[in-house]
C-alpha cells in the first residue's frame, strides 16, 4: 500500500508539473505573438485595401538560437570602444529564412549621410513603373559643386554641361555613391513619390531643407532592404534591378571585407565627417543584404568615432563575426 501510495503521489506531482509547465509554455507563447507587429501602407489614396509590407518580430533573445551571436556582438562591440577604434556602434541583424533578429543599440540614431540615396533609387523606380520614360528623361549637369571626397571615384565624377539619363545618374548614385548626381536627381525628384517612400514604412520623412538634422536607426533603416527582398513596395522587376544596383556598390571596405569574396553582397553605405566644422567626430554605416546560401541575412552597422580607418575596421570585424557564426 506505501509503496503505490509513493507510485501515486509521484504521478500526481508529474501531472501537476506538466500542466503548469503547458500553462506556462501557453502564456509565454501568447506573450510572444501578442508582440508581432504588421506593417502595412498608410496611404489614404486607398480605400478599400491596406497593403501589407513587413511584419516585424520581437527580438530573436525570445526564440534564443541567436542568443550567443547576440552575446559576441556585445562583447566585440566592448572590445572595439576599449580599444578607441570606435565611440558608438549599432548593430541590426535580421535571419530572412524567418524574420528573427537581434540588435546591439539598434534604435539608436545616427545621421545618415549617404543611406539616404537609397530611398531616391526606390522613389524613382516606383515611379517609373507607371511612367517608365522618366527612367531616359535627360538632366543637364552645369557644375561641379558639390564634395565626393567620401566616395574618392573621380574618375566617375559628372563632367560640367553634359546631359545624363536619370537612369544613368542613379546607377551612379549607387554604384559609385556619386553626390552630385544625388543633387541632380533631387533637384527633379517627384517629391509625392519621395515622401510616400517613408510614409508607406513609418519612417520619418527628412525633408527637403533638414538632412542635416535627421538621424535615424539601424532597426529603421534596415526596412528599405525588407520591402526590397519583399517586392513589397516595388514590382519584382525594379526590385530586381534595385538590389543589382546595391550589389554592384564599389565601397568593399565595410561588411564585404568581413565574408567571402564569392558571397554576395548588396548594400549602401555612408559617410560624414564634421571636420570642417572644427569637430573630430566621423560617421561611417554599412548596410545590407548577405546573401549567404541557404541563409541569407541583413545587416546594419552603423558607427562613430574620430578615424575613418577604425570605423571600417570594426564594421568589417562584426561582418567577419556575423557571417562565421551564421555559417
């Protein structure tokens, strides 16, 4: 009789284990998926629909299978401000098998310099989809007056008083990060399509006269990759040509030094420097899409110091950390 009393006592215990445990594991579950949020278009041209764009998971610490890439970034990141090679860094990481992420200061906010040409590419291409003659509409370029001393391509520098198509000007824009052409194609930009760009996402438009004062995040910034991997925003086509256009950027001393030459890579990068204004202070962010076979992924790194070499030596040192433990 003691001895099915224990027998009993035992499997009461496990019954009541196993039930709090599935009323725990329940619980946590409907915390999780409570928290997924569902981008869609704010666009009150629309009546009827609300096109979805992203949807956007809470942080992959919930799902744990980044939980060590999460941890060895941190610890990087230490190591890079102890050794001054870098003030602040950023990082946004992204699994595209199944939207899982992880960030290291991932909200906070930095001016972004030449990220923003991106937006550009897409506002074109969005437009030229329904008015496919604005990509051979010609500008003329009179002067050279505007600093590429960030990109050093003269060789790809807009010559004075020649016409370019808008579609020559923006693979310029990209490929070679080309500041003038960027002017020239803002200066005729359909600023309804430039805005609806960042409306459409919930990202803050910077506005015509203040990016000088518009920061924003690795987190946010990675959005116009997403819609871009998506076709969500674009037709698969433009999407297509937008992201050929990223892979052939010329800029490989940031993520692409950190992976394999054979992986590909399409991203947009940036710099600004406040020297001239008497201030030591250099930003440098890459960003982008790896493609890594079977695991493809984006990445954000965003970063500020006083030397420019440092600053590419740490986003391709977190590539490098990146890109190892995904494999």
């Amino acid at each position: 009789m003691r001895y099915w009393k224990t027998i009993l006592a035992c499997l009461g215990f496990t019954i009541i284990g196993l039930s709090a445990g599935t009323w725990w594991a329940g619980r946590s579950e409907t915390r999780l998926f409570s928290q997924i949020r569902q981008i869609r278009v704010n666009n009150k041209d629309y009546k009827f629909i609300q096109p979805l764009l992203a949807v956007e998971f809470p942080e992959s610490m919930q799902f744990r299978e980044y939980t060590s890439l999460e941890n060895k970034i941190q610890d990087r990141i230490s190591t890079l401000q102890r050794d001054q090679k870098a003030q602040e860094v950023a990082v946004y990481f992204r699994d595209l098998r199944n939207g899982h992420w992880v960030g290291i200061n991932e909200n906070d906010t930095f001016a972004p310099a030449s990220l923003l040409k991106l937006p550009v590419l897409i506002a074109y291409l969005k437009q030229a989809e329904s008015e496919p003659e604005i990509l051979k509409k010609k500008l003329l370029y009179a002067e050279n007056s505007l600093s590429n001393i960030e990109e050093n391509q003269q060789e790809h520098m807009l010559i004075s008083g020649r016409e370019y198509t808008v579609e020559e000007l923006l693979a310029n824009m990209i490929i070679y990060s080309d500041n003038n052409g960027f002017a020239l194609l803002m200066n005729a930009i359909d600023r309804k399509e430039l805005l609806e760009v960042f409306t459409d996402l919930g990202i803050q438009y910077p506005g015509q006269n203040d990016s000088n004062n518009y920061f924003i995040s690795a987190k946010t910034y990675s959005l116009f990759f997403r819609i871009l991997r998506n076709a969500t925003i674009l037709n698969r086509e433009a999407s297509e040509v937008a992201l050929q256009l990223l892979n052939q950027t010329t800029f490989n001393e940031g993520l692409v030094a950190g992976v394999p030459r054979d992986v590909a890579i399409a991203h947009k990068f940036g710099i600004y420097s406040l020297k001239d204004q008497g201030r030591p202070e250099i930003g440098l962010h890459d960003c982008g899409i790896i493609y890594v076979p079977e695991t493809p992924y984006i990445l954000c790194v965003m970063t500020r110091g006083n030397n420019l070499a440092n600053l590419k030596e740490s986003i391709k040192e977190i590539s490098g950390l990146v890109y190892s433990e995904v494999k």
